[in-house]
C-alpha cells in the first residue's frame, strides 16, 4: 500500500482537489514515524503541523493539575492536528499521545495555506473542517451531559468498536469521565 493512498483517499472524498493540487500536497509531505508513548503535541505550544495519521492509534487529552482527561482517540487515518490552533496559529491546549507505534504524514502550516491559495479551495476545507468539529463536540457534550455511563458505554460500543477492542481500557473510562472500576462493572453488566 502507498504512503498516500490514506491521504489521497481522504481528499477525493471530503475536499476534492485536482490532481496537479493532490501530486503538489504529496510532494509537501513528511513521513514521521514515532514510537509508543511518544507525544506529537503537547498543552502550551504552538501546533506548527497539519498531521495525517496514517498507521497507529493516539490519543488526545488535556491535562490539569496532573490529571488526564481523554477527550479523543485517533485509530483510523484521518488528520489529528488541534486544528482550532492550526489554523489560527496558536497556542494548544490539547496533549497527544502515541499508544501504539504510529506512521503519520505532515506538512507545516505555510505550504500547505499556500496551496489551499493556490487552488482556491483553502476556505471550503477549513470551513468543512470546523463543521465536523463543532458537530462532535456539540455530540460528546450533549451525550456527557445527558446520558448515563450505561448508555455511554452501549453508544462506544456500537459507534466505536474499534475503540474498545484497541484502546486500554483506563483510558476508554477516563473518556467516558468515569473510573476504570465503574467501566468494569459496566462491561460484566452489558456482556
């Protein structure tokens, strides 16, 4: 398989380009590898990358007062950058952590805001992105606040399998914004 069949993928389906626009992103590209427990961002910092990931699973938490609180996990291939802080060249509040070894493919922020010029399409693929993450986060704080950890865990469960069959589980109850304890009684419950 390709180092961009991921990304080219992702592209031709969620913000077409030409093809002269795709051969130019690729060519823009970095593969980065890094190893299980490294961190690709870190609270405080400016977010300098657009990321895609393309192999591995990450995740993505705040921290305070040495508490993590998971607030994502990336397990498929899709971009992972805090793209709030991306696009306005700011400081992140987001962590994000490698819980596997992980293959991800960048490019800093001004090559590719000059090509999204270039092919007059920058403005359609920020305002997509921020529709798709004003919807999650609308859903994640909706479902918080609304839902009990039973049907939280059901909703994982058929929504993000793959999560539950990859992902530690203190980290899924950390998530779920309950304790690991809670989350076992909860799986012998539902099982």
């Amino acid at each position: 398989m390709s180092t961009f069949t991921e990304v080219s993928k992702f592209f031709k389906t969620e913000y077409p380009l030409n093809q002269h626009g795709l051969e130019e992103l690729f060519s823009l590209f970095r593969i980065e590898k890094y190893k299980k427990g490294s961190l690709l961002i870190q609270e405080n910092t400016k977010e300098k990358q657009l990321r895609f990931l393309n192999k591995g699973i990450v995740r993505e938490y705040y921290s305070n007062e040495g508490k993590e609180i998971n607030i994502n996990f990336y397990v498929k291939p899709q971009f992972i950058s805090d793209l709030l802080a991306f696009s306005q060249n700011s400081i992140t509040k987001r962590n994000q952590e490698c819980l596997s070894s992980i293959e991800i493919l960048s490019i800093e922020r001004q090559p590719f805001l000059n090509l999204l010029e270039k092919y007059q399409c920058g403005r359609s693929i920020v305002d997509s992105s921020f529709q798709k993450l004003l919807k999650q986060k609308e859903m994640l704080e909706y479902n918080r606040t609304t839902k009990n950890p039973d049907e939280l865990y059901k909703e994982l469960f058929i929504y993000k399998p793959e999560w539950l069959q990859s992902i530690p589980q203190y980290h899924i109850a950390s998530y779920l914004n309950m304790t690991a304890e809670t989350l076992s009684r909860i799986r012998k419950r539902i099982s």
